[in-house]
C-alpha cells in the first residue's frame, strides 16, 4: 500500500512530468502517457498477490520498496516430477533413450 503523501506525489508527478521527459528526452510524449496510464491501472500489491496465488503459485510475497512506489512480487510454482519407471523410459529428460 502506498504511503498517502507518497501516493500523491508520485501521481501528480507521473502525470505531468514523466510524458513531459519523454517528449524532450525522445521525441515521444505518446509512449511515456501509455506509461503512467497502465502503472495506474496496475493492481496493489495485495491484489496482484492474490492474482498470482490464483494462478498456482505458492508461498506468494512481496517486498515495497520506495514507499509502496514499487514492489518485488515473488512465489513458487512446482513442476511435477516423472515417476522413476517414466523418466527411465524416456533417458530422464522426455526423449527416447538412446539406441
């Protein structure tokens, strides 16, 4: 969660000044607008995290760094391993043994 007065300023200053930069540092003041517009559209923190618990991971968490400004999302998610009998019929990596 972002921090109220860290909220607001990271918000008026994404609007006016990050497309502004874009148009003078690269000629491209359209790009920099989708920019702002899609970090607003971004779900919280809590909400992506539960997004990606939804999608199978596990032991899902994140880190907030600058304020809740950005955060670091991690999870696991475990791939089933062969039972032994199948990974020895296929050389252990999915192909046929070799001849």
């Amino acid at each position: 969660m972002l921090v109220p007065i860290a909220s607001a300023s990271c918000l008026q200053y994404s609007f006016n000044m990050i497309p502004l930069m874009g148009q003078i540092v690269a000629n491209d003041r359209a790009s920099y607008q989708y920019l702002v517009e899609s970090i607003r559209k971004f779900p919280d923190q809590e909400t992506f995290a539960s997004m990606i618990r939804d999608a199978g991971f596990q032991h899902v968490s994140y880190r907030n760094l600058t304020f809740g400004v950005a955060a670091i999302h991690s999870g696991f998610k475990w791939k089933p391993v062969p039972p032994p009998a199948a990974a020895a019929a296929t050389g252990g990596a999915g192909t046929p043994p070799l001849q």
